[in-house]
C-alpha cells in the first residue's frame, strides 16, 4: 500500500486489512503529515520510508522488490485513500485459486451517481488505448485494486516513476503474455470535499498521454505482431486453416481480404519488414491476422527466386521492353544494377497477385461452404 499524507484514513484502513491479511508491506512515500507515527504504532507490518516523494510508481516498485525478497509470489495492491474495501480481498483470492499466474484486476463500477464524470471519461480514455497497444479489453485500466504476479513479472522493467506506471505495467505484462482477468469490486467516492487526491490534472495527464504515444507505437510495430506470431508459430498450417478459415465466423470477404493483403505484402520488396508493417495495417482494417500470416509466407525461401523472377519480368512488362527472358545472372548484385525496373515490377506484380489470389480464395470459401 502506497500511502501520501493520507494520515486521516490509513489507521483505521490498515486494521480492516488485518482483519483478511497480516502480511502488509506500507510505503510511505515522503508524507509531511501524521503518517509516520500512525504507521509505528503497528508492529507486525513492514514500513518502507522515503524521505521525498518517489511518486507512486517508485512506490510500488519498492513494494514488490521487497515482497519479493520476503519469498512471496504475489501481491495485491490498495490506495490508502479508502476508496477501496479490504472486504473485496478474498475475491482476488478466490480467482488465485483458478488463475495462478494471472494479473487480477478489481473492476470497479463506474455508472454509481458519486463517481466523478471525469474519472469516468479518463478510464474509458485509458481503456481504449490499452485495447490499441495490446488488443485485448478491459473494463477499468485505472484501478489501483489489483493482484500481480510478481514472480512471474520479473524481467518486466517498467520506467515510469508515477501515475502512469500502473498503466505501463499492464501493458507491458499483456505483452510477456500475462492473462489479465477482472473481478468486480465495490468502490466508495466520498463527497468532494473530503477527497484526497495526489493526481496533478496537466503534469500527470501529459506523462500519461506520452506514455500512451509510446506504447501505442512499440504496441503495433513489435509486440503485436509478436503476440500473433506467438500464438501460431506452433500450429500448423493445417489447423490454421481449419480454425481460423473452415471454422471461422468471420465474413468469407474477409478472408479473401485478408489472402489477398498478405499476398501484397509478402510480394512487396519491404524485405525484412513485411510482417510487421502488414500486422499494423491488418490491425487497422481489422482483417483476419492469421490468414494475412499465412499468405505472406509466400516470400519463404524456396519461392523467392521465383518471386524475384516474376517481378523482375512484370517491371519489363511495364517500363515497355517486356521480355521473359533474364540476359543478365539473377542475383542481387544484378538486382541492384537494375532496381528500377525490379521495384516497378514488384509492386505491380504483388498488387496483381493479391487480387488474383484474394479473388480465387472467395470463390473456394464458397465452394467448400457449400459442400459442407
């Protein structure tokens, strides 16, 4: 529990607490108010003290290093502002008991009247940028009531220092392929003017939204496409095709879409970056990921001379001197020598397949539609 000069609520806080768990880790994060004699009169939790503000981030991190170093492998944590009910702690732990290795998220329900409309707009703010960075959904992004896997969360490396941290860190989880689960906790805003709130509206929304900016550029350019290629590098291409093309629901044009985009891409001379451009623009018009996966394949290696070739050949084609004859050795040093009319041919080539291929996949969903 992090804790800044919330000296009016942490005693009678911290013995509801004990009333559910006696193992309790408090950082008092430079309060200048009663904080620190309140928190000596417990004798059985362990008090970490910084004498300046770290910010609640830095906090955090201090907490879970030392939990880690007393041999635990989890951790929930609470704001000590009693926004949050230790009443709510053993649902966290009944969910432990089904998802051991899970980051567990106290969902908190929003609609109540004394929920402020604008914590309202900047969770649903977060929520949506969460779904952008790491595809999947979640209800409350900003709530602090959670139970991490700090042992499995090793390695994570997190630098945001504040507010922003708690957003950072679920990402960055998402990203190592931590499932992320809600439970539905009860929350209390009491009236605003007995409110304490540490949160700086201009300083701490603009580390929040650059924050937001990097994540959703390292999201869709790496770790996406990363997850994707995860998830299906060990299926073979016979249980892709049968999960997520015979039995998919998704709209045969679709996947006669999504055929046809990762022909293109596989084709065009982005050697190198195919899949991480195509994944961000599969993304963006919500084509089928593991179709465009396996059509892009096209460029593997026993094909790319023919590739080369056939791009090589529609460049003549279109700068006018068309020929299927090579005089010149096909290598990449000749390549070079002649890059314009490659280029030109490739991306003809690779626009003219994609249609094709896209167009004969559409007619074959059918006919096996139909026979089914």
């Amino acid at each position: 529990m992090p804790t800044y000069n919330n000296a009016g609520f942490i005693e009678g806080l911290l013995n509801d607490i004990l009333g559910y768990c006696g193992d309790i880790i408090v950082i008092n994060d430079g309060s200048t108010d009663q904080t620190r004699e309140i928190l000596s009169n417990f004798n059985t939790i362990h008090v970490i003290t910084f004498q300046k503000n770290h910010g609640k981030g830095g906090a955090l991190k201090a907490g879970f290093q030392k939990a880690l170093d007393l041999g635990f492998d989890h951790a929930i944590t609470m704001d000590s502002d009693t926004q949050h009910r230790p009443t709510d702690i053993p649902a966290f732990l009944h969910t432990l008991d089904d998802e051991s290795e899970a980051l567990v998220i106290g969902s908190r329900v929003l609609t109540h009247q004394n929920v402020p409309g604008k914590n309202r707009f900047a969770n649903w703010l977060s929520s949506f940028w969460f779904r952008v960075e790491t595809g999947q959904k979640i209800k409350d992004t900003q709530s602090g009531f959670r139970l991490y896997p700090i042992r499995a969360m090793e390695g994570l490396k997190p630098f945001s220092g504040r507010y922003e941290y708690e957003l950072e860190i679920l990402v960055k989880a998402s990203w190592k392929g931590i499932k992320i689960v809600e439970v539905p906790i009860d929350v209390y805003y009491p009236p605003s003017a007995e409110r304490v709130s540490h949160f700086r509206p201009i300083t701490d929304f603009l580390r929040i939204s650059l924050l937001n900016v990097l994540l959703v550029f390292l999201g869709l350019i790496y770790f996406r496409p990363r997850l994707v290629f995860r998830k299906y590098r060990n299926k073979s291409i016979r249980q892709i095709f049968r999960e997520d093309i015979i039995r998919s629901d998704t709209p045969r044009y679709m996947i006669a879409l999504s055929v046809a985009f990762g022909i293109f891409m596989g084709i065009l001379p982005v050697w190198g970056y195919q899949l991480v451009i195509g994944f961000f623009f599969a993304h963006l018009f919500k084509l089928n990921k593991a179709i465009f996966f396996i059509a892009a394949n096209i460029s593997i290696p026993p094909m790319i001379p023919l590739v080369l070739y056939l791009s090589y050949v529609t460049g003549s084609y279109v700068l006018g001197n068309g020929s299927w004859t090579v005089d010149i050795e096909l290598n990449f040093e000749s390549i070079g020598q002649n890059l314009k009319q490659y280029l030109t041919g490739a991306v003809v080539f690779a626009t003219i397949a994609g249609i094709v291929m896209g167009a004969l996949s559409y007619v074959i969903l059918i006919l096996i539609k139909r026979s089914r």
